[in-house]
C-alpha cells in the first residue's frame, strides 16, 4: 500500500555491462538464482537460522505398516549408500487409509538421519478451498531455511532454483502431504543425493515414477488382524479378546480403514460397560438406514456409515459444531475462528473441539490449532446442508468472516496505524484478539494467511461482497511487508471483482491503489500508473483525500525511479497540498521525504536536510517510529555531505535499532551502508569496515547483488591521498 513502510524502494540491484564473474566462499550459502550482473560472494551468514523442524505430531495406535515402512527403510539405506540422485518415494491409496500417517510416523522415526532438517507441507489437494500452489509451498520452505522474504523471488522456477541451490550439499528429509498431481510436486522435489522426499497422494502420481524415478508405496486397507489390533490399542486388547468375532465384524464394517477404525474404537473406549457386540448391533442398524447412500459412488461411501453412527451419538450441541466446522474454508483453524463461525464464545468452543478431537471426529495437530480430514469434513457438509436451513449456514459464514475482517483490522492498526481506515461491519457478538506489538501480529498472519486467502475467496462465492472488498484492504500491508507478492495482487483482484458487483466506488478505489502499489513494486510501472490513475478518478469524485495523496504520491515515484525529477516534484507537491489541507499527517510527512530525497539527488543538500527535518518532526509526534528511523536514510547522507557527521551517525544509530526491532532486514542493510559512509568520511576507516561487512551480510541473505562491492570495501582499506 501507497502509505506502507516499504513504499520507497531503493535500486539496489547491479548495473549493466559487468563481466567477468567471481565466485568465493561457501557454495552451501549464497547462490545465483537467475541473471548475474557483477561478483557474487558465497559466504555463510553470521546468524544462520537454526535447522528447520517441521514436522506434525505422530499419530497414536500405529499398526500393520511394517511391510511399508521396511520399503521406505530400504530406500533410505539405498540413498545413504552413495546414489547420485535424490531418493523419492510416493505413497499412494485410497482417503482414509493411513497415507499421512505412514509418512509421518516413518519420517519421525527416521528424522535423526538427516541433521539439517526436515521439512513438511499440506498441498491441500482434497481438502476444502484451493490447493496450495508449488510457489506457495516453496515460499514457506524458504523461509523455514531462512530465506528473507524480501529475497524470496516471485517466478516459481526461481524459487525453485534458489530452493535446490540452498538444498545443495545437505541432507534433509522434505515430506510433501496430499498432493493432487505430479506438477504440483516436481518443483519441490529437492536435487541433493543426501536429501530423502515422501510424497502422499490418492493419484499414483506416475510422471514422477517416470521422470524422477519415484518408488510407489501402494498403501491398501489393514488386514483383518491389523484392524483388531489397531482396535485393541485403544479399547483395550482384553474386550477385543472376550469378543473376537464382534471385533473382526466391527473392523468389517469400517472397511478396515484406520481412519474410521480410530472413530469406532474411541467410542467403545468411552463406554467400557458395553459390550462390543452391542456396539456391534448398533453400527449394523445405522449400516441398513444407510443402505440406499452407501451404494452410490461417491468419497464417503466407505466410512458414511461408520460417521454417521458416531455422529448421531453426540450430543446436539456437539453434532451443531460439527456441522458448522465443515463449512469453515480451510483445513485448519484456531479456537476463536471456530467461536465465531458457531456463535459460542471461546471457552465453550474450546471444550467442544476438544470433544470432538477425543472422538477421533477432529484433529489437534498443535495446540489450539485445529484440523477436519476432509472426509469428516465432506460428511459434515453433508450433513448441515441437510440439517442447517440456508439463513442458518450463511449467517455462519458471514459471522466466521466478520471475524476474520476485524481480526486483520486490529492487526493492521498495530503494524500500520496511519495506514488507510475503510467502514468495516458489525462486530458486537464476537471475540476478537488483540496484539501487543507489530511481532505478535504478524506472526498471527503467517499463521492465519491461508484462511485470509480461503476467506476471501470464500466472501466471493457466498456473495458477501462488502467483506469480499474490505477484507483484502484491511490484510493489504501484511501480505506486502511479507512479501507474498503473487498472493497480493491477487486478493486486491478479487476485492476490486467484489466492489464493482456492490457498485461500491469507495471498494473498487481503495483495491485498485493497492494494485497500482503491488504493479509498482513488481517493477510493472505501465500497469500501476493505469491503476493510480483509475484510483484518482474516483477518489476526487469521492472527495476521498487520503486516497488522491497516497495516489498522486505514488505517481511521483514512478516519475523519481525514471528520473523525471520534475514531473516527480510536481506530484510530490501536490499529494503535499493535498495532505495539508485534509490534515493528513503521516502522509505530509512522507511528501515531505519524498521531496527531501529528490533534493539531495539533485545536490540541494541544505534544502534536503530542512524537509527532512520536518518529516521527522510530524513523525515523532504522532508518534511514528519506523517512519522516523526511515528519515535517515535520506537525512543520514545529507548530514554527512553538509560535514555534520556526528548527528549523522546518532541518527543512524537509532535508525539501525528501529529497524532490527522491526526485523526489517533490507532497511538495517541500507542504514549500515550510510553508517559505513559516515565513518569513512572522519577517517574511521576500521570501524568504517565493520559496518560495511554487516551491511553486504544483509545484503546476502536478501540475495542481492550489492554485497559483493560491500564485501570488497570491507577487506580492502582505502588508498591513502597522494601527497
């Protein structure tokens, strides 16, 4: 967005005409992902991120798999014996019948081979909503491996490139969970032989067999004597052994599958003085009810029956929030989304999902964080559609999405508090978090960014159309400041879709500014002048000044970035007049920067320092602390040049600190730049170097050109003057 702290970037990447590329250093860290422009210097980071250690908790009662698991051992011994390639194993079957949790189990056991991590993601390729994409999957990897997002690139295949480049030399254990087809897994797929992948799928994923020389795991339903067994760890193997022919019956009509085995055996472990042969009876009679839906071919003809026998027995208040679970867009989900979606406040909610996870009918992957299979997901579709009247089900979803809305808003307000306010909807009845500080924030976002995605979409397809456009403006400066650039534009094009079916000119105005950002960032200035110049239209019609100063300011600085100095200094001025008669302070103050920038790159130093002096002004006092230390990055030089480098190298010094408190990583790399320049320049030639060398380390972790010179000023001093 036009008034976020990443709205003034700087060109830092290399220049044409170099040649003669160098390489130094360790191959294991930095890497070239695409066109080189200069030296690159592999180097290992001071602060390497610890080994990523991703994942999910194993499952309980574990039977039957040996066979399986011997397969997957036999390849790893293979792998680990010095093969050229990297080791893939698919494991295919049915939903239901234990493909995860094979993966999961194995790998955990196996995890201690592999010492530079593991790696896990849910493709979500039967689940609700979208699948995840490759370049989503690839982007939570990076980061796991340390990857700022800022360096993340937005081509698949670069991330790609970049993630087998990092994966180069190392040894770790990458399982891909639900993937719906071979070209939604290839990319992730890592290149390095001490690397071992487990992908699970219902498809057989063939292309992988043939081109990557993936071994098929073919998982089928347990044995018999697995299902007993697997039934025995949970009700206790004496009660299977009183009974053993109801026991072999009640596996039978589970289909031996464990995920309905599981949901049987929980309800016969509640009820220890029943005998099983009346659970037996009971799952028969709810078999007959069920015989006109268990003959068609659908995903839950196998486990209907053994769902709806559960389901029936829980009380209505339970079988109420299960039903509504399902219309939740997205797997997983937390206490308070799930409060709002069944109007229940949260410690209700709470004690409900965790019923439901003790009767096997939902998951607690971690704490507080819960998950539907998506085959109890589908029957609870199923059965609120036929339980739920339409009002009922919408006014769910749109509590669920209100939720969601002022959730975000509220972390907005934390991370960006002068950035753009828009009307949201009622929120009277719901519970809603609130965040101590910009760190709590946004890690609820990278938590919560999926179901802000589903949400949306979501929004779209129940015809919520004010929450469709809202929800993308109030999420706007979390999806830029984490860089999920491709996810950006994306949600400003679902809420611009959404405004102009409202007829909302407001909507449709203040999606299309933060199109025109997102264009302007990606380096797209013909598209963001078209939008910035749809949003002014409107926004003057409206009388909306906050949007005609953010607009016209953004303007300016794709004028400044094509060296149109005055074509920019007259857009600055008038978003500056724009903001001073609205009384909009954080934007007069970013004119006011923006002006000071171009001064001083057209050598009016003095004046630079002055409009500087006044952006900084306006703000600490509202107060605003990352637009103050972003100030010193233009006052910082211009100090320096008027000789006042003392006050230059304070100014920085706070700056420096904002920014780490901010983990804004390609900032502090620009303060320690200008600090470096400062000391330079009062002969501090030593301390000079270090900052230099801090300065090209961020600058490689953000893989960035730039920090090969920085690392050639750092090992080498300056020549002395000639006398």
């Amino acid at each position: 967005m036009a008034d976020s702290p990443l709205a003034v970037p700087e060109n830092t990447g290399g220049g044409p005409g170099l040649t003669g590329n160098r390489y130094r250093g360790d191959a294991r860290t930095a890497v070239q992902v695409h066109n080189l422009h200069g030296d690159i210097r592999l180097g290992r980071a001071s602060s390497e991120p610890p080994a990523p250690r991703q994942l999910p908790l194993d499952v309980s009662g574990f039977v039957d798999r040996e066979d399986d698991q011997r397969v997957l051992d036999e390849l790893l011994a293979a792998g680990s014996s010095g093969g050229s390639t990297v080791v893939v194993s698919a494991i295919a079957g049915a939903p239901g019948v234990g493909k995860t949790a094979l993966a999961i189990h194995w790998a955990r056991r196996r995890r201690d081979r592999f010492p530079d991590g593991d790696l896990y993601v849910d493709m979500r390729g039967y689940g609700p909503g979208l699948p995840l994409t490759a370049d989503d999957a690839l982007g939570g990897f990076l980061r796991a491996l340390g990857v700022p997002a800022e360096a993340i690139p937005e081509d698949v295949g670069q991330r790609a490139a970049l993630y087998r480049s990092i994966l180069d030399g190392r040894s770790l254990l990458v399982v891909i969970d639900n993937a719906a087809s071979t070209a939604a897994v290839r990319p992730l797929l890592p290149a390095s032989p001490g690397c071992f992948a487990v992908i699970t799928s219902r498809s057989r994923l063939a292309g992988l067999a043939t081109r990557e020389g993936a071994t098929r795991v073919t998982l089928d339903i347990l044995s018999p004597e697995g299902a007993v067994e697997l039934l025995g760890q949970v009700i206790g193997h004496d009660r299977v052994a009183a009974e053993p022919e109801a026991a072999l019956r009640l596996a039978e009509l589970c289909g031996h599958l464990p995920l309905a085995l599981r949901v049987v055996a929980e309800h016969a472990a509640s009820r220890p003085c029943l005998p099983l042969s009346g659970l037996l009876d009971a799952l028969s009679a709810e078999l007959h009810r069920l015989d006109a839906l268990a003959d068609r071919e659908d995903e839950l003809s196998d486990v209907r029956t053994v769902f709806s026998w559960s389901y029936r027995t829980l009380d209505p208040d339970l079988r109420r929030t299960f039903r509504l679970l399902g219309l939740h867009p997205a797997p997983e989900f937390g206490i308070g989304a799930a409060a709002a979606l069944t109007g229940t406040d949260e410690r209700t909610t709470a004690r409900r999902l965790r019923d439901l996870t003790s009767a096997h009918l939902l998951q607690e992957p971690k704490d507080g964080r819960f998950r539907l299979h998506d085959l109890l997901r589908a029957y609870a579709l199923e059965r609120t559609t036929a339980e739920d009247a339409q009002h009922v089900r919408t006014q769910a979803v749109r509590q669920l999405l209100s939720w969601y809305l002022h959730t975000t808003d509220n972390g907005r307000k934390v991370i960006l508090p002068y950035s753009h306010e828009i009307p949201l909807v009622p929120a009277e009845q719901l519970s809603l978090p609130r965040f101590p500080d910009a760190t709590h924030a946004m890690e609820w976002f990278e938590r919560e960014r999926p179901n802000l995605l589903a949400a949306i979409r979501q929004a779209l397809e129940f015809g919520q159309y004010d929450i469709a456009w809202k929800l993308p403006v109030v999420a706007d400066g979390f999806f830029e400041l984490g860089s999920h650039r491709a996810d950006w534009t994306r949600i400003h094009q679902h809420g611009l879709e959404a405004a102009q079916a409202l007829g909302d000119a407001l909507g449709e105005a203040s999606n299309l500014i933060c199109l025109g950002d997102a264009a302007w960032c990606g380096g797209r200035h013909e598209e963001a002048v078209e939008y910035y110049h749809r949003t002014l239209d409107i926004a003057r019609d409206l009388g909306d000044t906050w949007l005609e100063g953010f607009t016209l300011r953004g303007l300016g600085l794709i004028h400044e970035e094509r060296d149109e100095r005055e074509g920019a200094n007259t857009l600055f001025r008038s978003a500056l007049d724009v903001f001073r008669e609205a009384g909009w302070r954080r934007g007069e103050g970013m004119a006011l920067l923006s002006l000071s920038r171009s001064a001083l790159a057209q050598g009016g130093i003095e004046h630079a320092v002055t409009l500087g002096e006044q952006a900084t002004g306006i703000f600490e006092a509202l107060p605003d602390e990352w637009s103050t230390a972003w100030t010193a990055l233009t006052l910082g030089p211009a100090l320096r040049r008027l000789g006042h480098t003392a006050e230059a190298e304070a100014r920085l010094n706070r700056a420096i600190d904002t920014f780490v408190r901010f983990s804004d990583q390609q900032s502090q790399a620009m303060a320690w730049e200008a600090h470096a320049e400062v000391l330079e320049a009062v002969g501090n030639h030593s301390d000079a170097r270090q900052s230099w060398a801090k300065a090209a380390e961020l600058y490689e972790l953000l893989r960035n050109d730039k920090a090969t010179e920085l690392y050639e000023r750092a090992a080498h001093p300056p020549l002395p003057p000639e006398h």
